[in-house]
C-alpha cells in the first residue's frame, strides 16, 4: 500500500460531540433569547469556536463588542468541558477503533486533525489517546479548516509526505483543507454534503484496508 498516514478528524469521525456541542450553544442561545434550532447546528460542523459563536449571532441578529463575544465563547465552551468531563468509551463512533486496529496492523500510522482545543480531555475521556501517532489540534494551529494548516501538521509531526496521507472528515470545511493540503480524503456521512471527497462512507463501520487501496489510484 502506498498510504504511509491516515489522519482523522476527531468531532463526528471518532467520537460523537456534536450533541454536546448543540446542548451548550444552544443553553447560550436561549441566554441571548435567540431561537437556535437542530438544522442551525448543522452549520457549526467543523466550524471554529469563535466563527460558531458569530453564525448564532448572525442568525439573532445581534453584533455585540469583541469582548463580549470572548465572554459568550468562553461561558460556551465552559458548558461543554462539563458536558464532555463525563464522557466514555462508549462514546466511541462504531468502526473506529476496529479500523485504526487494521491499520496499525498494516504499518499505517494515524493521527488526529481536529479543530478542537478540547481534543486532549475528549482523547482521555473515552480512552483512545494511545491509538494515535500524533495529535494536531486547536491548540497548536491558528488558521481553521477549510486552511489545511492542521492536516499538514499532522504530516510534519508524523514526518510523512502529504501525498501519502489519505484523510478522514465529516464536515465540508474539512474536506476542503485535506484536498488543498494534497491528501486524499474519505468522507464520513452524506455523499451530497461531502461530494468533494474520493470516497465518501456512512461511518469508520464500513471502512476497510481494500476500500483505502482503491483510493490511492484515484
Ligand atoms: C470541531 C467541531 O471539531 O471543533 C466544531 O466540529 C467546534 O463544532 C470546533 O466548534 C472547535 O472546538 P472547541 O472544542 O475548541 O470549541
Ligand atoms: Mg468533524
């Protein structure tokens, strides 16, 4: 197999957040008296805390100072440490560690490429820090996906070539910056969201070593 790295994106790929995210924008959103609604949160998907934080305004009309929205990101963002404080492994997404068992088997590396700043508490939580090479995370990156700064991380500390890196996401924003970042990308859930993808799944369940060859031609 050519493929020396695969890179997941941790929110909605490996573990299922994005519930956790909804609660505690949503608890800020009726603070501001603003109806936030389940399709809402589907916008925020890979999306940065901050930019979250400015489509929920967008969508109440409201434009408040830069420190008042530092405020709203920081009391957010305190709801969800305490959502996910108390995740488990069972928590895992299906498929995920079965796949990342196979690869490893195979001689493939892996790594996370999360946006998250809270990728850390979610990787000790559920118990899976030991599956993953390499974390690249909010934390030491700066520019958000759709820039494939946090893909390219990835390489660099897993010391692979790009070109040989086939990556996983949920979000459009996601597959965007594995594509400008030269990777390959396998798309976890709805082909017409994530059409931009080399192979798109429903979830890691139906993900195989044979299905991560057939990519490499494409
Ligand atoms: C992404 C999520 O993985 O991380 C987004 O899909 C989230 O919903 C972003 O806003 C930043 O996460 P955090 O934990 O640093 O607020
Ligand atoms: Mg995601």
């Amino acid at each position: 197999m050519q493929t020396r790295a695969c890179i997941f994106d941790l929110d909605g790929v490996i573990v299922d957040t994005a519930k956790y995210h909804f609660l505690a924008w949503k608890r800020l959103a009726d603070q501001m008296g603003i109806n936030f609604t389940a399709e809402d949160n589907e916008r925020l998907k890979g999306v940065s805390r901050m930019d979250s934080l400015n489509i929920i305004l967008e969508i109440g009309g409201l434009s408040p100072d830069d420190g008042t929205r530092l405020k709203y990101a920081t009391l957010k963002n305190t709801w969800y440490v305490e959502y996910i404080s108390k995740m488990t492994p069972s928590e895992i997404l299906p498929g995920a560690v079965r796949f990342i068992g196979e690869l490893k088997k195979a001689g493939i590396r892996t790594a996370i490429g999360s946006a998250s700043k809270n990728t850390p508490m979610i990787l000790e939580r559920t118990g899976i820090a030991e599956l993953f090479d390499a974390v690249s995370d909010g934390n030491i990156v700066s520019r958000a996906k759709p820039d494939p700064e946090v893909f390219l991380k990835a390489a660099e500390l897993l010391k692979e070539d790009p070109g040989r890196c086939v990556v996983f996401e949920d979000a459009a924003a996601g597959v965007q910056a594995a594509l400008r970042a030269g990777m390959k990308c396998v798309g976890i859930g709805s082909p017409a969201i994530l059409s931009g993808a080399h192979l798109v799944v429903p979830g890691l369940d139906k993900m195989n070593l044979t299905l991560l060859e057939g990519i490499e031609k494409l």
